[in-house]
C-alpha cells in the first residue's frame, strides 16, 4: 500500500471517528486535519473505497456539520471546513454527475458554501466553489437539452438554472469587489443586468436572494446600484461621473433611501460644493425620509469633514421633527458632533436644555437616555485619558443629575466608581470616600468596587480592610456568576486587577496584603508571564521574613502557601509555549532560578521532612526545564535521594499496610530514577567511589525488602559482586533484613558473612566493631532458646567459636562482655547437644566455653568456680547417662 493509500484509509477513519464521536475538545484539530487533508485526496488515492462509502462519508459529514451546537468546541469556519470536505468528497463520485438530482445537490451544496466562505473572508476558497457551481450549472444546462420534455416544463427548468446562475454571479461580483478586482466584478454585474433584461421572469429575483415582491424597475435599481458602487471602489476619480450617472438612473428607476445614501456617499467622493451638497439634503426632507435617514445623512456629511453642510442640515431636522417624539434624537446627535469638533460650551448648553426638560416632565425615552450617558461618558472618558480629572468629573456629574433616586442601578455604580477614580488622581479622599460607599451600596460584588476600597483603604493605612477588600475581591474573581462589567479603561482581565492592587500595596508599604493580592494572582491568572511575575514578586517579598522566623505553626503555614505558588509557578512553566509565550531561553533562566529557591526552602525545613520532600521534588521537576549539565545531573539526584529518604522513613512509619506501600513504592521510583541518572554520571569517570551509590544501594535493599518484593534476591546477585562494598554496608543490609515487616535470614547471615570476611583482610582489624559483626553472625547462626531451628551447619558456627578465640588470643582489647557472651553461647550449644544425646559434641561445646573462660579478666573469678563445677558434673553425667537430670539445670545465661 504507497502512501496516498494509507492517506485515504486514514482519512476514512478520521471521518468515521468524527461522526461517532461525543463533544471533545479534540474535534476542532481533527476538522482542520480533513481540511488540510482533502487537498491531497483524489479518486485515484482512494480507489480501495467505493463511490457508495464516499457518498456515505459526505453525507454523514454534511448532516453532522448541521446538528452540531453552540455547546460543542467547534466554530462558524469549522463548520464551513466541514461542509467543504463534503462537497469535495461527493464530486469525487461518478454517481453525482450521473443524475440531474446528484448535479442539483452539487449545485446547491457549492453555492452554499461559497457564500458561507465569502461571509468569513475567504474569498479565493469562495471563488473556487462559485466556479464548480458554474461548471455543475453547465452540466445540468446540457443534459436538460439532451432529454425530451414537454417545452413549458424544459422552459421552467432552463429558468431554475438561470436563477441559480444569477446567484453565483452576484456573489462573484460581491467576491470580486472584496479583493479589489473592480473589472471581474462590473463585468459580473453587466452580466447580471444583461440576464434580467433577457429573461424578465427572472424579475422577482434579488441579487443573492429571492423576493416575491420585487417588480421590474426595483432589480434594475438594485443592480444599477451595484454597479454605482463598483465604479465607486474601483477608481473614485476616474469613474466618478459613470458612478454618478448609475445611482441617478437608479434612483429614476426605483427611488429609495438606500439610492439617496449611495448618491450622497458619491457627491462627497468628488468635489461637490457645499450649495450642491444642500441642495441634495434638501431633496431628501422634501421626500419625506424617515429620521433616522435623514441623522444618518448629517453624520455622513461630518465625517466626510462638511459640518457647516451637516450642522445646518441637523438644525433644519430639528426644526422639521420638533413636534415628532423623537426630536430628542436630533438634540443628542447634535451634542455628540459639537464634542466632536471641540465645540463644549455650546455642548454644555444643549445638555443644560435637555436636564431642564427632564426635570420638568419632558424626558428622553430609556433608549435616548442610554444615548446620552454614553456620549457623557466617551467625553469623560477622553478627559481621564488625558489626565484632564477635573473635567472628566464635570461630564459625569451632567450624567449623575439625570438618576432619581428610584432608578439607581449597576450603572450608577459604575458612575459612581468612576468619579471616585478621579477623584483618587485629584487627591481628594473624602469625596472618593463617598463615591465608593455609593458604589459599595449598589453593587458590592464588582470587582473594581472591591478594588476602590482596596485603595482607599491602603492610602488610610487600613491594612485590615485591605486585607478584606483583596480576600472579597479573589472572591468575586472566582465567583462564576459574577460580571465584568466594565472597566475605566481597557485594561485587560479582572486578575490585571490583582496585580495593580499588589503593586499599590507594596508602593504604600502594605506587605501583608501585597502577599495576599500577589498570592491570588498566580492563583488565578492564565497568563504565563504574569504568573511567574507574581510568584517571583512574592517569593522576594516572603523569604526574607520567613528566614527569621522561628519554628511554629505560622512558619508551616508560610511554607504551605510558597510550595502552593511555585507549583503554580511550574504548572506555567509545563505548558506549551509559542511566538508569543516564553522563549526556551527565557523558560530555562525562569527555571534555574525557581530551582534554587525551592533547593533553599528545602533545606530551611530540615524539621520537616515531609514539606522538605515536597520542595526537593519541586526542585528536581524544575531542573527538568534545564540543560542536562554535571551540575544539574548531581542536583537531580541529590533531590531525589533526599525524596526517596523521607518517603521511606515515612514507610517505615506508617501506620497501615496501605500507607506503607505507597510511601515505600514512591520512594522505589525515585531510587530507580536515582539509579539512572547516578549510572550516567558514572560514565563520565568522576563519580565512581561516589558514597551516594552505596546509599541507593541500601534504600533500594530496604524498600524492596520491606515489600516483599520477589526480584529482591536477583537484586541482590549484582550487589553481592559489587567492588569496595565496606563492613558497614553490609552490616547494614543485615539488620535491614531481619527489620520487620522484613524476615530475610539467610540474606542477613550472607551480608554478615561477608563483613567478617572484610573484618579479616584488614591490616589492623578494630576489634570492637568486628566482636559485634561475630556476635550478630553467632547468635544468627544459632538463635537463642532456638531447639531446632539452625540457619547453617554446627561445625561451620564452631569454625566462628574458633575464629573469635584466635582474635582473643591475640589482643587484649576483645570487649569482655562479648568474650562472656561467646562463653555463655557455647556452653548452652553444649547443652543443646546433650538435649539431643550427642555426648560427644556436648563435650566439646562445653570444653569450648571454659577456653573462653580463661580469657575472662573481671568476670572470671565470678564464673570460674561454678563453671568447673558445671562442668564436673556434666562429665559424670556423660558417664553415668543421667542426661535428663543435668539437662534441667544445665542451661546458663549471662544473668546467672
């Protein structure tokens, strides 16, 4: 199978998937996957599939695309790329272009999405479907001739095609226009104007759209308009009298406000004089056009820079609508353009005539009165942006005078924090105060409400009601039914508000709460940058305090709260980053300097161990962002061999079986990373004798041990072969062995074995820690109170007896208590022998004993007289056979 085999199979699958699936939140890249594919994809690369299945697959793809709702992660364009894919698959089948059905659908399925790529901006994809709309069109032309039908039938359907013709020119000549192509898109209009002259039952066609009301002179004036309007994008100077002569034959034709406006928007495109332009809006009052038209016009003429036109055309509105209801809208017009040109005073008076009439009983219609306070606010707005304060409070009191008392709402709020906001910049705190309280009253829930008695409070130095103010504030942050519902300036998400609040806090000296906003903020932010600003800002401002603080509960929770923030902190590092986020040379340089701080914390909580842990495996995780240096390499491994060693006291603690597994297994994982990174650093030669190796060695004995695990005795098979293993390590590796839940005799009596062989190889042997190693392997070797049960042959426990006096013979520093010990041992091994009517060894165990009883100093004169006697005794015993007389009292121990 070639490649573009494994393309189609893989795209069909893709498809299959696609309808089956449930909403997800991978949808969106599976439908810019077919998109992308279906460039590649002809009949020829999915041969192995039939025109059925394709069919299949378009149809399903189709029907798909139009159930999909607004709670799926797909958008607008996706489902467009979706009905695209559709179409492309059902012109690869031969059956589509069989039957006149399959070549309407094609039809009807092209134009479609060709509007629908001209409507999101995609006009050469919107060429491209029109042209195969055109091409079906010819076919269906075709095979319309070649069949026979009764004429008025056939006459119909060529009509059905012209139509459909029609459309697709009309949304060529609208795409030609969007991509500057002013010579396709008149001649599409030409071409259009020459089919509604041709075919007059075409006349109840629009362009673009069907209307059963429309008559001949009304399309005529549409596409007249049309044409008007291309010659206008085209080359304004250089087709401006053909523009001009198009809308007037439009306007004779078929007489409309749209005509009037497309005329007007032509005479301010050429140098018409103002008398001209007069006359032209006088043309329109005398035709009675609605008022809205007629504004519209004034405002077409003032942004075209004809105010003297436009304001007297605004003054003869006034005057023509002054008895109307909606004279109001004509004032208001008027008073935004006299801000527009500067013009206050008289703006100042007009707004003065509207609050007389408002109080009087002449009020503006809710709509209006919402017109108003907007163009108050976007003049105050103007003034706050240029910290002009003073005046931007001016213009909001003009909107505060239009509140009654019962009509106080969120708007008010708003109104209200904006005045404090100037207020504020003008120093004036009181009247802030007071404004803010205003605003706290009727809308306690906003957050920039929260944020001016923040600040007010901050400025006070109420750090308490600060403190309250940030702590409401992430509050309503995280509230979901909460609004955002405005902001004095753009300023970007509500959490930017968190980061002013700490930046104000900590200018005013307020650390407490500039920890907390700085705290909130890299809790809720989004935003990577700002994230990894905050905790960084915090972590300067909290480590300091934190070093001087003693140990105590405060200090635990102070941890707590830094290891919640620089987890944070690594969570933004962990996303993906693109053109606009961190740089990998920014994220690596953030990294190094997280690490280090959490290595620094992790040794501030030496008391502990569990936050500790935390902070070591934090560490390590940042590294992670790091080049894989020595210097890195060696703090990965210390971080984890710290983790490992307080996971696995935690096993050793813990109080389930439960617990303990899942402190014991963490703790393996770590080791066996430990292990990985500690092998790669021996290859570079310099860590060979390194004492970190021996330590994983007995953490990973320990945890295996302690698990039962049952690769522990291979395990042990490359330890046993290990080089410059010491004493100590197995020593160690013995006790571990025979520590509960662990019982691993064998190994422990192995490990032992193999310390007292290195005890030997020593030049100068420290008799104390070897006498220790002997008693553990004797006493291993013959357990106490032990009958039956032997770990290894007597004869090779007696070759130990020997070996220790050998050693005794030679030092005087043998411990006399572990001399006393060995006597005490042997002479019971004797008795056990007896037990067991082996007289002979019993002989010589208890010979053994009295050898050592000549090493004894101070202890001997205690022992000496009693044991000769002990011994007497057994002798006759032996001789007499009265074993089970002697066995009762024949067992000694230390405390005799």
């Amino acid at each position: 199978m070639d490649k573009d085999d494994f393309l189609s199979m893989d795209f069909k699958e893709v498809v299959e998937n696609l309808v089956a699936s449930d909403n997800s939140p991978n949808i969106p890249e599976a439908i810019d996957r077919l998109f992308r594919d279906i460039a590649n994809i002809n009949r020829e690369s999915m041969a192995e599939i039939t025109d059925a299945q394709i069919e299949e697959m378009a149809v399903n793809l189709w029907n798909w695309a139009l159930t999909i709702g607004g709670g799926w992660h797909v958008n607008g364009e996706r489902k467009i790329k979706l009905h695209y894919v559709a179409c492309k698959l059902l012109s690869m089948c031969e059956a589509s272009f069989a039957s006149e059905q399959g070549i309407q659908r094609l039809i009807m399925m092209n134009i479609r999405i060709g509007r629908e790529w001209l409507d999101v901006g995609n006009f050469l994809i919107a060429d491209e479907c029109f042209q195969a709309a055109v091409a079906s069109l010819e076919q269906l032309y075709i095979k319309l001739i070649q069949r026979s039908s009764p004429e008025a039938d056939l006459i119909m359907e060529k009509i059905t095609v012209e139509r459909d013709h029609f459309r697709v020119l009309s949304y060529q000549a609208e795409s030609a226009v969007a991509q500057g192509d002013f010579q396709r898109a008149s001649m599409c209009v030409l071409q259009c104007k020459d089919m509604l002259m041709r075919l007059p039952q075409m006349q109840s066609y629009d362009i673009g759209k069907m209307d059963k009301k429309s008559t001949r002179p009304e399309m005529l004036a549409k596409v007249l308009r049309l044409l008007a309007t291309n010659y206008l994008d085209w080359d304004n100077t250089k087709y401006y009298d053909k523009a001009l002569n198009a809308v007037n034959l439009a306007n004779k034709e078929h007489l409309n406000s749209t005509g009037l406006f497309l005329k007007m928007k032509i005479l301010l495109k050429g140098e018409t004089s103002n008398e001209e332009l007069l006359e032209a809006v006088m043309e329109i009052l005398h035709l009675d056009m609605p008022l809205d038209f007629c504004l519209n016009i004034a405002k077409l003429l003032m942004d075209h820079e004809r105010e003297s036109v436009g304001f007297h055309f605004l003054t003869i509105i006034h005057e023509h609508f002054k008895s109307s209801e909606n004279t109001g809208k004509v004032l208001l017009l008027y008073i935004d353009m006299l801000l527009q040109r500067k013009e206050e005073l008289l703006a100042k008076e007009k707004i003065e005539e509207i609050i007389l009439a408002h109080q009087t009983g002449r009020q503006l219609t809710a709509e209006l009165m919402n017109w108003l306070h907007n163009i108050l606010w976007r003049k105050a707005t103007s003034s706050f942006e240029v910290q002009n304060y003073a005046d931007a409070l001016q213009w909001y009191y003009y909107s505060l005078r239009f509140y009654s008392p019962d009509e106080m709402d969120l708007d008010f709020a708003k109104l209200q924090r904006n005045m404090a906001c100037c207020y504020l910049n003008l120093q004036q705190l009181d009247k802030a105060k007071e404004a803010v309280a205003e605003a706290e009253r009727h809308d306690p829930r906003n957050v920039f409400t929260q944020f001016y008695v923040f600040k007010i409070a901050v400025i006070e130095g109420n750090s308490e009601r600060a403190l309250q103010a940030i702590i409401t504030l992430e509050n309503v942050l995280t509230d979901e039914e909460s609004e955002d519902n405005d902001l004095v300036a753009e300023r970007g998400s509500p959490t930017m508000l968190l980061s002013l609040a700490a930046q104000f806090a900590l200018e005013n000296g307020q650390q407490i709460v500039a920890e907390k906003a700085l705290e909130y903020l890299a809790q809720h932010s989004e935003d990577q940058e700002q994230v990894l600003t905050a905790v960084k800002c915090l972590l300067r401002v909290v480590l300091p305090k934190i070093a001087e603080m003693p140990e105590s509960e405060d200090k635990k929770k102070e941890m707590d709260r830094l290891l919640t923030c620089l987890n944070r902190a690594f969570v933004k590092l962990s996303q993906p980053f693109g053109e606009e986020d961190l740089s990998l040379e920014s994220r690596v340089n953030e990294a190094q300097w997280f690490r280090k701080i959490a290595w620094n914390l992790a040794v501030q909580c030496d008391k502990d161990p569990v936050i500790m842990r935390e902070f070591f495996i934090l560490s390590y995780k940042m590294s992670q962002f790091c080049p894989s240096d020595q210097v890195i390499l060696i703090a990965r491994k210390t971080c984890l061999l710290m983790a490992a060693a307080v996971d696995l006291e935690q096993g050793r603690k813990a109080s389930t079986a439960f617990e303990q597994t899942m402190f014991l297994s963490r703790a393996l994982e770590e080791i066996q990373t430990c292990n990985d990174i500690q092998n790669f650093l021996k290859q570079t030669g310099t860590f060979s004798n390194d004492s970190c190796e021996k330590l994983l060695l007995l953490y990973e004995f320990e945890v295996r041990a302690k698990l039962n695990d049952p690769l522990l005795e291979s395990f042990l098979e490359s330890v046993w072969e290990l080089p410059h293993l010491e004493t100590k390590t197995f020593e160690t590796i013995a006790i571990i062995a025979m520590e509960k839940p662990a019982h691993y005799p064998f190994i422990a009596l192995k490990a032992l074995k193999k310390a007292l062989l290195l005890y030997k190889k020593e030049e100068s042997i420290d008799v104390s820690q070897y006498s220790k190693c002997m008693h553990n392997l004797i006493n291993l070797s013959v357990p106490d109170g032990a009958s039956n049960v032997e770990l290894c042959p007597l004869e090779e426990v007696w070759g130990y007896f020997e070996d220790a006096l050998s050693h005794i013979s030679r030092t005087k520093d043998y411990p006399e208590m572990e001399i006393l010990w060995l006597m005490v041992k042997s002479w019971n091994t004797g008795i056990l022998m007896f037990s067991r009517s082996k007289y002979v060894s019993t002989e010589k165990w208890c010979g053994l004993a009295l050898r050592f009883l000549d090493h004894l100093t101070s202890f001997k004169e205690s022992y000496e007289t009693q044991m000769n006697m002990l011994y007497s005794q057994l002798v006759e015993a032996l001789s007499n056979n009265k074993g089970p007389v002697f066995h009762e009292h024949g067992y000694w121990s230390k405390s005799d």
